[in-house]
C-alpha cells in the first residue's frame, strides 16, 4: 500500500494506524508527527501565510474564492512518480487543505488509477467514520485505537457533566474573528462550556467583537485556524487593542488562553482528543489537573 495524504488529518491517521512507512507523499502542511515531515511534499500554497497578517490572509482567501482559484498548487509530476495506490483528501473546507477539485489532473496522470478516500467530519462521530474508513480502505485495523480514544472522550465528558457549564467563546480567527464551527462546538460543550456564538457541525464564520462582548465570555480560548502558539502570540496584541477587548468577563478575570489551534482544534484527526483534555483543563482546572499538554496552551497576560 502506497499512500499520498493531500492533508494533516489522513496523515495523522495513517501513523496512528501503524502505516507511517506506507505513506509516500504529504501535503505542505503535514508537520506530524515529524517523522511526516522528512516524506515528499506533493502540495504548496500559492499564498505565503508567514508573510501576511490575519487580515491580509483573509482578504487573499476572500478574492481567491470571488475569482473561483485555488489556494494550492499540486506536483502532478510527483505524485505521478510516487504510483500511490490510495489518496487522502478532505472535502469540508478549500482554504484548510487541497480541495477535491484540485486533483483532476492527479487522477488523470496516475495508473493505475488510485482509491480516493475523502474525510468530511463535521463532528466526533464523523472523525470516528472517518477513521474506520480509511482503515478499510488501507487494510488496517482500527478498533484498538477508536477504542482508546472514546474512553478519553468519555473520561472527560463523564466527569464534567456534573460541572456548572461556563460561558466560553473560541476565537477561530483574529482578523476579522471567527466563532467557532464542525467539532469545537460538541469539545466546548463535553469538557463543561457552552459557547452561544458557535455554529455546532457547521462552518465557523465571521462574527464581530460587538457581537463577542455582548455574548460576555467568562473564558476566551483563542485558537485560530493553522496558527501555532508562538504566531498567535504575535498577532493576538492587535485584538487586545479593541475597544471591547477590555468589556470581557474573560479579559478582567484573566482567563484568555491561547491554544494550540493547528495541533489540537482545527483538524478532525486522532489529537481532537487532545484538544478536548486541553478544554476541560482550562474551563475546570479544579477538576481536570494540567498532564500531558503543558505546551499545548497557555494563559495570556496581556
């Protein structure tokens, strides 16, 4: 079995599954675990988002998607030469990943021609199908591993349930914000938080920080989409300068955290889990004691 992963969560999934050396190519974007990072990168981005601000980022997504273009370039070539026998794609978002769209050509230069398999969660559930699906496909067995990872999901959901459920707001973009959608919702909700501005199993959109300071967050998590820690830290001083940053009930009581969005929330892959562990450790730290994910967030001072 020859795999190409044209995003972060198939290759997760492959490694989780034991088939890290039947993977053969990864997008640009596919940074664990590092060993992915040493397999050939069949995928670029024609925008260099380390070069752009969070507003500059989203008006070059805004006019890509006006003008009908692609975000990403594709090494047909490559892929070509690396005979996969199965491809991973995601159909839920086409500024996350390459698009189904964008592969025309691959399966055009590719024989024999490969299995596609497409991830599309939009929730738990729906990263668990995923899962099993690509297992078949692969030939791997994945009952072990989505037994390990619900009994997380339920340690945390079964101990929170008797919590008092606190106001939350995840912050998915800077600039212009972003709430919540997909999984982040159902996280919030399982480790003892409700988020009113979120869209459950939907896309995250656009909301404004009138609309933020009126929903009045007892916790802001900022997480935003392919950030790590290090260039939220960067960025999140602008946001901190408006004028309803202050109005926060999260502001004045010195809960705004800053998550690791691109490892733990923004990807339906196995460290979803992870990311649900981090949430209940913020919303109840009287409960869930800090372990495992010491660097997978922190909190913001300001």
């Amino acid at each position: 079995m020859r795999i190409v992963s044209f995003h972060p969560t198939g290759t997760e999934f492959a490694y989780a599954l034991g088939l890290g050396r039947s993977v053969v190519g990864v997008s640009h974007e596919c940074d664990y675990p590092p060993s992915a990072k040493r397999k050939p990168v069949v995928s670029t981005s024609l925008i260099d988002p380390d070069r752009m601000s969070s507003a500059e980022i989203d008006r070059a997504v805004s006019e890509a998607g006006r003008d009908g273009r692609s975000l990403y370039r594709v090494d047909v070539d490559l892929v070509a030469r690396l005979k996969p026998d199965l491809l991973l794609i995601q159909s839920l978002c086409e500024v996350c990943a390459t698009p189904p769209t964008d592969l025309k050509p691959v399966l055009a230069a590719v024989r024999p021609k490969p299995k596609v398999v497409p991830q599309h969660a939009h929730d738990f559930e729906g990263m668990f199908a995923d899962l099993r699906e690509f297992a078949k496909a692969a030939g791997a067995d994945a009952r072990e591993l989505e037994r390990s990872l619900r009994r997380r999901v339920e340690a945390v959901a079964k101990r929170a349930r008797t919590l008092p459920k606190r106001r939350v707001f995840c912050l998915e973009w800077l600039d212009p914000p972003f709430a919540s959608g997909h999984w982040v919702p159902e996280m919030v909700a399982m480790a003892g938080g409700a988020d009113p501005l979120a869209r459950p199993r939907r896309d995250s959109v656009r909301t404004t920080w009138e609309a933020v300071a009126a929903a009045a967050p007892e916790v802001l998590v900022v997480m935003p989409c392919g950030f790590t820690l290090d260039r939220t830290r960067r960025e999140l001083p602008a946001a901190a300068a408006r004028p309803e940053w202050a109005s926060l009930p999260a502001v004045k009581n010195g809960e705004v955290y800053v998550a690791d969005g691109h490892a733990y929330f923004n990807g339906s892959g196995p460290r979803l889990v992870d990311g649900l562990e981090i949430l209940a450790e913020i919303l109840h730290p009287e409960t869930f004691t800090p372990r495992r994910h010491r660097r997978g967030y922190f909190r913001w001072t300001g």
